[in-house]
C-alpha cells in the first residue's frame, strides 16, 4: 500500500516506520525542515530503542521517505494518516489546531478520493471536524471527491514502541463507512499472527474515547497505589508486598501497581486532563480524575517533603545528586517529568544539582536554559553517573535506568558526602541498603533510617 503520514513526532514516526517496515511504500511529511534533513540521512530526531536501525534500513530499500512538501504528501497516497501533536491548551483542553490545519491542506491538494486516518490523540467529535474541515477547502476550491474519516487512536509505550507497533495487542478502528473494514484488515493482519487478530471496528466516538479511556484507567491504577504507599508509611506495612499480594488476583493483574515518585510523561497528564475537560463540557463531574490528578501532584511533593525533613528544612548550599531525568527509562522525553519538579523545588530552596541521565540531559539543559528565574543556575551534567556524585549530600533516583538497578554501592557511598539515598523508584531492597550502612528513603516502605539529619 501507499500511505502518507503527516507528522514525525514519536507517534508519526515510529508507525511509519512500522509501516514501511511491513513493506509498504510510506512518505512522512512535517514542517521542521532540520527534523526532516536528519531523518533522510537515516538519524532519528528522538531516542527510542531500535528505531534509528529501522529508519536506515527502509530509506535504504526505498520503501520510506521525509519530505516538507505538503502537496506531495496528499497527492501521492490514497490513504493519510493524521499524526500531529494536540498539546494540552491553557484550560486542558486539546489543542487541534495542527490536526485541522493539516485537514485544511489535504482539502487544499486533493486530488482523488481519499480515506483520512486520524492517529493523533484527539477528544471525542475531532474526526468530524477533520471532515468537515477537508470538505469546506474543497468547497472552496470547486472540488468534489469521497471523503472519508477514520479514528485509529495509537497505544504506544515509549521505550518498547517498536515492539508496540509491530506487535501490537489490539488494534482500534472507528469508523463510519462500513465497506472500508477490509483496506484496514489488509492494512494490519500483517502486524498479527493468524489465530489472533485483535482489530476492533467500532463507531468513531467509541474509538476517540477508548484512547483516554485506556490511559486515564492506567493513570488511576498508579495513583492509586500511590495512595496505598502513603498508608504503608503510616502502618510501617511495604508497598511491594501489598503489590504482590494484589497484583495475583487475576481480575486486578500486575501492570501499573508500582508506587513511586508519580506518573509522567507526554500521555497520562495531558489525557487526565484532556478527559476531565471533555466532562466538563457537558456538565458531567469526574471526581474519580479530579483525585488521580491530585494525587499525582501531592506524590511529588510528599517525596521532596521527605528530602527536606530530614536535612531539617535548610537546602541552602547543599548539593544533591539526581540519577534519571527522562519521565521513564527508554526514552529521552521530559514532557511531565518528576525530575523536573524535583529540581526547581531544590533549586528553590537555594540548593545545587549534579544530574545525570543517559538520553535526556541535553533537553533538561535546554528546559530550564541558564537562569532559575533571577538566580544563577546552579545545575551541573555529568557524563558518568558515578562522577555525579563527588559532594553530595545525598544520592536521588528518579528514573529507573537499568544502568542504576545494581550500582557498585561501595563506590556510591565513599563518593557522596553523606550516605544517603531517597529513591523514588523503589528499584533497591532495604535491608540490603541498612545492611550496607546507607540512610535509604523508599516509597511506601519502612525507611532504614530513623534521624531527621547526619550530624
């Protein structure tokens, strides 16, 4: 098949790819000339594991393509693909803008019928909108041709979405003309092995929805035991048996049950948001949201509390070491991130910052830039996770790197200043930690050290 792909953000990209990879024939347009000049030499803009591989290799069969040229990109495939990004607008809502706008532009171009695909993350109405949108530019043109549009929300995690795309679990299509099931069972069976080909066709505001759904239950899950490892702090019980004991019931299953330092990323905040905007608009409360976001909010800052307390309120002139600064391990985004809040509350409180991260460090600088309002700013990179240490007061874990899972502990403790470690990852065992000597501060387990302060 011939497709087109409007947008190489990570969604646009790595289906195109995906796509391509599958052997069809894929031309992926956007407006950022430098974007689009890197992946023609076979470079990825973004870090995800095993992307840049596939990139070269299907520029090389000639089987994908980058251009700039919108015209091009409408008129040389019958089926467009919509992957655009839909920022959160100032009130939470979705910002389409960039998917209407690129509505405009195919009605702008058409040239022959066309099925739309709408991949960006969009509220329930936004395909109708897209139709709508294309029919008037034709209007305005003095064209006619069959217009259809259809909902194809992605599941995507980033760090395995290679995997997620080529081997995906379900596949959801919304859509209203019924004859078009078969183009998109052609499109994906390729994707599932045979006896098990989850593609589900259902109307378009089912489709649009499901998207939300899914993220804002799997948000939900881990604000939830967010909550229950506060109460373990209280009770001296440990969130990692509670998890355990829970995550064995067949109706709850394990995924999402890890308390830590609080949920980021690109989709979870932004969608909790989106959905809770989306009741809004009529009239509906969701309470059950309203909690999982604040709940959220308050995990972070019940784990910078935590820091404080025990240097008993006096940050200033203390230097503190930050291992992760992505929003998950994989990848090299920072929209959302915990590392983010933790830091511009350290550096608040006259505090300095020694951070290292394996992907994300160059998008951090660039975050906070050279000044932390009026004050200098006083965060240092390090190229080496161990160096970052020299100093310290105390060692943060923020991201779970697997480089970070079984550290040399020895080297940890005579480099830091003090040894103390707050993890709010949960990636280490506390009796290990007390047993090493360590003042370890989990979530949702007894800590292994019970002053406010090293003298």
């Amino acid at each position: 098949m011939k497709i087109s792909i409007f947008g190489v953000g990570y969604v646009g990209l790595v289906t195109g790819v995906c796509f391509a990879e599958m052997g069809n024939t894929v031309m992926c347009c956007d407006i950022d000339q430098k974007k689009v000049d890197l992946l023609k030499r076979g470079q990825s803009p973004i870090y995800e594991p095993g992307l840049s591989e596939l990139i070269e290799s299907n520029l090389y069969a000639k089987r994908l393509m980058f251009t700039t040229e919108i015209e091009t990109t409408v008129m040389s495939a019958s089926m467009i693909f919509i992957a655009v990004g839909t920022p959160s607008d100032v009130d939470g809502s979705s910002d389409l803008k960039y998917v209407l706008s690129v509505a405009k532009s195919i009605g702008h171009f058409i040239n022959e019928d066309k099925v739309i695909i709408v991949k960006s993350t969009v509220p329930v109405g936004t395909c109708l909108k897209v139709k709508e949108q294309v029919l008037e530019s034709m209007k305005a043109r003095g064209v006619s041709y069959q217009v259809d549009v259809v909902s194809n929300p992605e599941f995507l995690k980033e760090g395995s979405a290679i995997n997620d795309c080529l081997r995906p679990n379900r596949v959801v299509i919304g859509l209203e003309n019924k004859n078009l099931k078969e183009l998109f069972l052609q499109l994906y069976s390729p994707f599932f092995p045979k006896e098990n080909q989850a593609i589900y066709f259902m109307d378009l505001a089912s489709s649009e929805l499901t998207k939300y759904a899914a993220n804002a239950m799997l948000a939900t899950r881990i604000s939830f035991m967010n909550e229950i490892s506060r109460l373990c702090e209280q009770v001296d019980a440990n969130i990692e048996s509670v998890r355990l004991g829970i995550g064995s019931d067949p109706r709850i299953g394990s995924q999402f049950l890890y308390a830590g330092i609080g949920y980021g990323g690109s989709c979870f905040p932004k969608d909790v948001r989106a959905l809770l905007k989306t009741a809004a608009s009529y009239d509906l409360s969701f309470e059950l949201l309203q909690a999982v976001e604040l709940i959220n909010q308050k995990q972070r800052h019940h784990f910078t509390k935590r820091i404080l307390s025990f240097f008993e309120g006096d940050l200033k002139g203390k230097t503190f070491t930050i291992w992760g600064l992505a929003f998950k391990p994989g990848t090299d985004d920072i929209r959302e991130a915990p590392s983010l809040d933790v830091i511009s509350f350290l550096l608040e409180r006259g505090a300095k910052i020694q951070a290292f991260d394996p992907e994300a460090m160059i998008h951090v600088q660039r975050h906070f830039g050279n000044k932390f309002f009026d004050r200098e700013l006083h965060i240092k990179y390090y190229e080496d996770q161990y160096e970052a240490l020299a100093g310290a007061s105390c060692l943060i874990v923020v991201t779970e790197w697997k480089s970070f899972r079984q550290p040399d502990f020895e080297r940890i403790k005579k480099t830091l200043d003090t040894p103390v470690i707050f993890d709010g990852r949960n990636i280490y065992d506390s009796q290990q930690m007390k047993e090493k000597g360590f003042h370890y501060f989990p979530v949702g387990k007894k800590i292994t050290s019970i002053k406010s302060r090293l003298g």
